[in-house]
C-alpha cells in the first residue's frame, strides 16, 4: 500500500514536471503564438460583421466578438503556462468578458428589467470567480495534505532505520530518501 502511494505521488510530480518542461518548447510557444493570432483575425473578422449594426445590438455584437477573443487567448495561455493560476486567471477573464456581454444585452432594457438583468450577470460573474478561486483553493489544499503525508512518512521512514545501525542503517536511510524524494 505505501509503495502503491509513493508510486503515484512521484508519478504525480513526474507529470508536473513534464508539464512545465513541455510548457516551455518551442512547439508549445509555437502553439500559443498561432492560438493568440487566430484570436486576432477572428475577432477582426467579428468586429468587421458588427459595423453593419448599430445601437444596442453593435454593443452585443462587439461584445461578443472580445469574448470570443479572451476565451482563446486565456485558454492559449493557460495551456502555454500550464499553472494552477493561469488556468484560474483564465477562468475569472472569461467571466469577466461573459459578464460584458451580458451587461450589453441589459443595454436594450428599461427600468426594473434592466436592473435585475444587471444583478443577474454581475451575479453570474461573481459565482464564476468565486468557483475558479475555490477550485484553486482546493487544489492548493489537496497539493499541501499530500505533502504533509509524504513528510509523515518520510519520517516513519527514517524511525525505522534509527533500529539499524552501520551500513544497513545508511543504506535504510538512503532508500527512504530516494523514496520520498528527500
């Protein structure tokens, strides 16, 4: 059971160091680059259609358009970057260009209706933030409790080696070492 758990913590660690290592390749800065240039003529191309418009659907439809734009490029960079809090700080640019959106289609409406569109997509936007700031939080969390554990056993680790003595007490603690990353 204990071999199991060490086996997937270092497997864990591996594939967050591989993820890091393969954020920083060319292929990946190459990947991101074309991400963010699609972003830019797409949204072009979606301004472009909006200036047939005017008045309130002109503001939807330019709205729109950044939000297209902001989803791409914060999911470019979170995936660029591929950290806990780029994928956190894309989530709250989304919702902050969803809430955009949603306050320019209130733009159309008048008096109490106009109003509670508002509090709805602010409130839209806060549950958004507030979800993308508690995942992170847990994430966080889970990422301390099993450093916690590993120290833990690491130290069971070590207290079973101080009943060696000489070279096997060496070679005890230089395998819980290796175990556990020490």
């Amino acid at each position: 059971m204990k071999k199991t758990f060490a086996m997937i913590v270092m497997s864990a660690a591996a594939m967050g160091l591989a993820g890091q290592v393969m954020a920083a390749t060319p292929e990946a800065k190459a990947t991101y680059k074309a991400a963010n240039d699609l972003a830019a003529s797409d949204y072009k191309i979606a301004h472009a259609k909006c200036e047939s418009l005017t008045g309130n659907p002109k503001d939807v439809c330019v709205a729109e358009a950044k939000a297209a734009r902001i989803y791409v490029e914060a999911n470019a960079k979170a995936q660029y970057k591929n950290t806990l809090s780029a994928r956190t700080s894309a989530t709250k640019s989304i919702a902050d260009a969803n809430y955009d959106v949603d306050k320019a289609k209130c733009g159309s409406m008048t008096g109490n209706d106009k109003d509670v569109c508002i509090k709805k997509a602010k409130a839209t936007k806060v549950a958004a933030v507030a979800n993308a700031t508690a995942d992170k939080k847990v994430v966080e969390a889970r990422t301390d409790a099993r450093d916690d554990k590993k120290t833990a056993e690491y130290k069971v680790a070590l207290e079973k080696c101080d009943a060696l003595a000489g070279a096997a007490k060496d070679t005890c603690v230089a395998a819980a070492k290796t175990q556990f990353g020490k």
